[in-house]
C-alpha cells in the first residue's frame, strides 16, 4: 500500500519524538551495532572488560512446541559465551517478575542442546530497562539472584535478572546512560555511540528511510489486525473490509483464506 503524503508526515513526526527507551526505536539503535550493545552491557553489569562478540534485535525463540514464543529486543552473546537478553518495558505490567522468570527459562531451553550435561548452560542475564522505577525505591538498578535461604548463601546456578530504573539520573554512567535512553534529540545525549547512532536514525536520509520503513510495516500490521477482527465478525464483505482498511482486496483475500484455515 503507497503511503500517502499525510501519512510520511505523520511518520517524520512521530520519528522525531522517539527515544532510546521506545523498543521499536531501541531495537533500530543495536541493530548491527556491536559496540553500542557492549557499552550498555557493561554500564548496566558493572563489567569494564566485557567483550560482545554477537547480537541480535528481534531475535525469534523457538522453544517447545504448543509453548509460548517470546521475541527478544536484543539478544547477545559476550567473549565468555554468557547470554544477555536486553527488554525495553515501559509499562509496568510488562516487566512483572513472572514474565522475567520466562525470559530466563526460555533463555535456558535456547541454550541447551541434546546430550549436553545441565552444568554446560553458559550463565545468562535478563535485562529490563524500566521506564519507570518498578520497585521505587530510587535505586539505579535492582540485582535479583537466587539464593539458598537455609545457608543464606547464593545458589550459583548461573542465571542473574536486573531490572534498570528508566527515571534514574544519579551522576554515574547509569544515570547519564538513562538520561539518554530517555533523549528524543542526539545533541543532549552522553555517550557519543547513544548520539551518533540516534543522528543516523533521526537525521541522515537513509537511516529516516529505513525508520519510516518500520513504522509503514507498524501502521500495516495495525491495519491487518483490524482487518482480521472484521473478517472474523463476518458482518462486511471481504471489499467492503479492504476500502475501509485502505489495505489491498488481495491482501482481505489473503488473511481471510489463512483465517479459514485456522
């Protein structure tokens, strides 16, 4: 479907106000960028010689069949073969402690292959980047580990959870490093990887082209949900979905043969 001229405004518009912490933007900001992924990482872990050496946005786990998938905003891989899943949460409901326990477990079955011994699973951290301080106590970061509470010693079981506070602005690399995560503009940010990165997305040709690509494929996907409820109620014709959903007859077409076949 051609985008109409209202509809790149409202795209360049829209551009123009996303931040870091908006995930469809974030996951543009580590898409093929190593070195931005690694600053983060070791900023928010406290690790200064962490390497990444893979990463990956939008990263499909397969899991079990008949369970449910997750698709991970960032996924990587450090020079020691530990896991790293980064999630951006803006709301709080997406951040509850049970959907971090499945981003771990799914992280785990990711990462043990058939006739390996349980003490192979490489050590893995499940990261959310709050917009809000989810346990507002004004802390930077909250470091969740299991423990053994007979000894009161930690259970070493190699699987770490943090949760990132989004409002924190303390005078420490996390607090600048929010403060960018929370920037709509490249020229108020910290940490130059942050800004240059944002500059290519929000300022130069290409990089505006690929965002507006992203957020037409976003509008599209709006519209076939749409398009996908009408069908089901069954109360338009499938010409009458397609003129007012603006999307293709051949496309109505489409969803309602898939739809059919469900």
């Amino acid at each position: 479907m051609a985008v109409t001229d209202t509809q790149r405004r409202e795209d360049l518009q829209r551009l123009s106000r996303l931040r870091p912490i908006d995930d469809d933007f974030m996951r543009c900001m580590f898409k093929d960028n190593i070195p931005l992924a690694e600053l983060v990482l070791r900023i928010i872990t406290g690790k200064d010689d962490l390497i990444i050496t893979e990463c990956e946005t939008q990263k499909d786990m397969k899991r079990l069949a008949g369970a449910r998938s997750i698709c991970l905003d960032a996924y990587g891989t450090d020079s020691n073969g530990k896991r790293y899943d980064l999630e951006i949460q803006r709301q709080d409901k997406g951040a509850d402690p049970h959907r971090a326990r499945y981003h771990s477990s799914v992280l785990d079955v990711e990462n043990l292959h058939s006739g390996q011994e349980f003490r192979e699973l490489p050590e893995t951290y499940t990261i959310f980047i709050t917009e809000k301080d989810f346990y507002n106590k004004g802390e930077s970061v909250y470091l969740v580990e299991r423990i053994n509470i007979t000894t009161g010693n930690p259970f070493e079981d190699g699987e770490h959870i943090i949760y990132v506070n989004g409002e924190y602005r303390g005078d420490s690399d996390i607090g600048r490093l929010m403060h960018d995560f929370n920037c709509t503009k490249a020229d108020d940010m910290n940490f130059d990887l942050m800004a240059d990165r944002t500059r290519y997305l929000k300022e130069n040709s290409k990089g505006v082209e690929e965002m507006c690509q992203i957020l037409e494929d976003m509008r599209n996907e709006s519209l076939e949900e749409v398009a996908r409820r009408m069908i089901k109620r069954g109360k338009a014709t499938l010409e009458e979905i397609a003129e007012d959903t603006g999307l293709t007859l051949s496309k109505i077409q489409e969803l309602s043969t898939t739809i059919a076949k469900l």
